[in-house]
C-alpha cells in the first residue's frame, strides 16, 4: 500500500491568534515495502507529519491517500477509522499505553478493537509476543509487573498484532540504554525484512536513520526541502550543514580518512561494516 500526500496543509489553531503553519504544500509519496526516515529540527514538522499518515490529524488542505482510502480536511471518523487498521504508530514511550490486567489481553485488545474475532486474536497477541521473546510464563501477568524493556515490547506486540501494512516509529528508542537501543532497532529492521512492511522512523538520531532506512525525507519550518536515498542524502555535508543536521558518525569518520588517502570502495553504514572495510584496506596497504 502506497501512502500520497497531495498538496498537503496543515494549520494549527487556524483564524486565532495562535495560529501556525506546520506543514506547507506538501505532495509525496510513501512507497509499498520501503524503510523511511524523516528528519529535520524540532518544529520542521515531522510529528504533524506523521499524525497526519494515520489520520490522527487531517489536513486544513489537500490529501493524504493510502490505498482506496482517502483523508480530506472534513472526512469522518468512521473512514479514518479504516486507516488505523493498515498504519499502526509507535510512539514515544509506547509502555505508557499499556492499560489492561494481563499481557495477553493487553495485546489482544488492538485486534478486538478492529474486529477480529477473541479466538484469532488470541492466536495473533501470542504470535507477536513469542515474536518479541516475551515468555509464555509472563502472558496472565500485569504488564506493569514486567521490566521497562519487557513493557515496550509488549506495547509493541500490541501494535504488531493489528498487522498494519505501514509501522510508524516516532522516536522508537527515547530512554533506552545502548544494548537495548541496538535491540530495539536490530528488531524493527527484522520485521521490515521479514514481514515486507513499510517502516517510517522518525529520530533525530542521525546514525539510525543512515544504518537502517531506504530513503529520507528531509523537512525544515514545515516545508519538505529535500527527499531521495539514505546513502545520498546522508553521505552529503554541505546538504545536511544547510539544514544543521549533524551527518552521520560513520560519514565524518569515512570523510576524515578521505583526507588523509584513505580510501574504501563504499561508504560503510555501520561500525561492523566499517572495521571490515577498513582491514580490508589495511591487508591491501601492507603488501
């Protein structure tokens, strides 16, 4: 499923004094089965940005349209309903969401909402929860009985469960500590390869995006100023200096041995690629 935003406007507060111009004219496309990031400083736009991806805000002009479904400024809630069953969001501190007695119902709750049956819901909450390595032991316990980490994934077997066609991540890893952030990622990048869904991720950490998007959006003061792959877009300071964007960790280090002649055939997107690349460097340099 494709999702088209059409000459796209959003307005907070519209005709009051408070009024602010968050997105500007904005007409994109999000394509079936791609990893996306969408980056730009606080304020460019992203989180209207991607409210507006699964109708939790509708434009003040133009369209979003994501398959046969179509969001306009007056759609009711009973079409935009339906997209929620196809753009499933990961939010901030998505533990802060869980709200029922057990794990299992927890999980299930999504599905029933979306009117699947209790049985196969039952079957799609312990799918994903085995999925995150959340044991069987723990499905009839509360979820806040469970460790931060285990309620995040929990929260994300939830969203998982409703099997949308597009997975929003809005700062999927705030508050992690290093293992569990390379985790949390290393898992994301799973279900995009594994289950073909388009993925859109929102950070504003840089080597995320470099690592494991396709391509990226680029927004600045509401407008969307650049778009195109990862490996170009990010692999371009002075793009990026226009915008003040740091570039990614392994770009400043790959350009900083560019000065000094040292040279790989490809920009590494990774440290693990990096070391690789580098004694591959070094074996050559030492015959």
């Amino acid at each position: 499923m494709n999702i088209e935003f059409k000459n796209l406007t959003s307005i907070y507060h519209q005709n009051t004094p408070f009024e602010h111009l968050a997105l500007n004219d904005i007409t994109t496309t999000f394509k079936e089965g791609t990893y996306y990031g969408i980056i730009g400083h606080t304020g460019s736009g992203k989180s209207t940005m991607i409210q507006t991806l699964n109708g939790l805000l509708l434009p003040t002009f133009g369209e979003v349209s994501a398959g046969d479904i179509l969001l306009k400024k007056k759609t009711k809630q009973r079409d935009v309903h339906q997209i929620k069953k196809h753009v499933g969001m990961v939010f901030q501190f998505p533990e802060h969401q869980l709200f029922e007695e057990t794990v299992l119902k927890d999980v299930m709750f999504g599905p029933k909402n979306m009117g699947m049956d209790r049985e196969t819901a039952e079957e799609k909450a312990k799918y994903y929860l085995h999925l995150l390595n959340i044991d069987a032991s723990l499905f009839d316990t509360s979820p806040f009985d469970l460790s931060g980490g285990q309620m995040r994934k929990v929260a994300i077997a939830g969203i998982l469960a409703m099997e949308p066609q597009v997975l929003i991540l809005d700062e999927p890893t705030a508050g992690l500590d290093p293992k569990s952030h390379i985790e949390t990622m290393s898992l994301f990048e799973r279900i995009h390869r594994d289950m073909g869904i388009t993925v859109i991720l929102v950070t504003h950490d840089m080597n995320d995006v470099f690592e494991y998007t396709d391509e990226v959006k680029i927004l600045s003061a509401g407008h969307l100023v650049k778009e195109g792959k990862t490996a170009d877009l990010l692999t371009d300071e002075t793009l990026l200096g226009k915008y003040s964007l740091e570039p990614p960790d392994i770009v400043k280090l790959v350009h900083d041995l560019w000065e000094k002649d040292i040279w790989f055939e490809q920009m590494p997107k990774n440290t693990e690629a990096f070391i690789g690349l580098y004694e591959e460097w070094r074996a050559t340099h030492a015959q």
